[in-house]
C-alpha cells in the first residue's frame, strides 16, 4: 500500500503540476494583445507613452506571476493534502521530496514561460482570444505532451537531472521571448487591428 501511494501521489500525478502553469499561462497570455482588441482598448494602449519593450514584458508578466503563484499555492495544498490522506498508510511526510521541489521551483515556472513565449506572439497576431486560444492550442499541446511524458521519466532520475532540464527548458523560453521582444513594434499589433 505504502508503495502505490508513493508511486500514485508521488510520481504519476507529477505531470499535472506542468500542465497547470502551462494551460494558466497560455490562458492569460492568448487575452494580452488579443482580448485587448476584442475589448476595443488596444488602440488607446498603444498610443500611451510607453517604451515597446516595457509593454510587452508588462504583457509577458502578467500572465507569468499569477501562474507561478497558481502553481505554487496549488502544489502547497496538493502537499498537505497528499500527506494528510496517506497519513494513516504511509505514517509520515513523504510529499514533497527534492525531486518535487526542482520540478515546481524551477521546471513549473520555466514550462510556463516556454508557453508564454509561444502564446504572447500568437496573441499579438489573433484577432480574438478564442481565436489566439484555437491557434496556441494547436502550438501548446505538444509542448504539454512533451512535458508530461519527461516528467515521468525525470522523477525517477537523481533530482540535479530536473535541474538541468528546467535549464534546458528556461534557455529556450526566453529564447522565444527575447525573438517576440525584437519582432514586437507598435505598427505591427496595430496593422492587425
């Protein structure tokens, strides 16, 4: 019984705390530029004396604070819960361990930035939210899958090897962020207004 609570709370469940920042994340970033035109406000933002770059890394952070503390606060719970129910089993705390901490400190924050870096540009191209949510889907669910099928195989890896795919993983998201900061100007959101 201890086992399977071990490998049921303690490794197959893992996965889930990926694919929450990156469906917050993806979520709030598709609402950036896109619902700003769908609310008819986009216009007046982009005339605001405001350096580019200050607006779409206002845009960027955003959606990447409240999804860190999302899954942060979630995983808490998710702790406390875990440990509550298995208390009777398993008669101690066994969630989290370091494996957890690297993939929550440092993989959940990075995996959420990887979909924002995909998902800002698409919002900034979309002319609804719904219609920058069908379009990143279509970019994010690989990304998720992805995700989702290393981290199973991560948790059972000694912890530094979570470290160095939160890495891995932060390099290329703020790879893409940086390439929609320098592609980010103000006449090319407004042309798709």
């Amino acid at each position: 019984q201890q086992r399977l609570l071990e490998l049921v709370l303690g490794y197959l469940v893992a996965p889930l705390f990926l694919i929450v920042p990156m469906m917050i994340s993806s979520a709030l970033a598709a609402d950036s530029f896109a619902g700003e035109k769908e609310r008819r406000t986009l216009e007046s933002l982009l005339h605001l004396p405001v350096d580019e770059r200050d607006l779409f890394v206002s845009k960027v952070l955003f959606a990447f604070l409240p999804t860190v503390a999302v899954s942060w606060v979630g995983f808490a719970l998710y702790s406390v819960a875990a440990n509550v129910v298995a208390w009777p089993v398993m008669g101690r705390v066994f969630v989290p361990t370091w494996r957890w901490v690297g993939l929550i400190v440092f993989l959940a924050p990075a995996v959420a930035m990887l979909g924002l870096g995909v998902m800002v540009r698409v919002s900034a191209r979309a002319r609804t939210t719904q219609e920058a949510n069908q379009l990143g889907g279509a970019v994010i669910m690989p990304l998720i899958l992805a995700s989702v099928g290393q981290t199973s195989g991560l948790l059972m890896m000694e912890p530094y090897w979570i470290f160095v795919a939160s890495i891995v993983v932060w390099a290329i998201a703020l790879l893409l962020v940086r390439g929609g900061l320098r592609r980010f100007t103000r006449d090319r959101v407004a042309s798709r207004l």
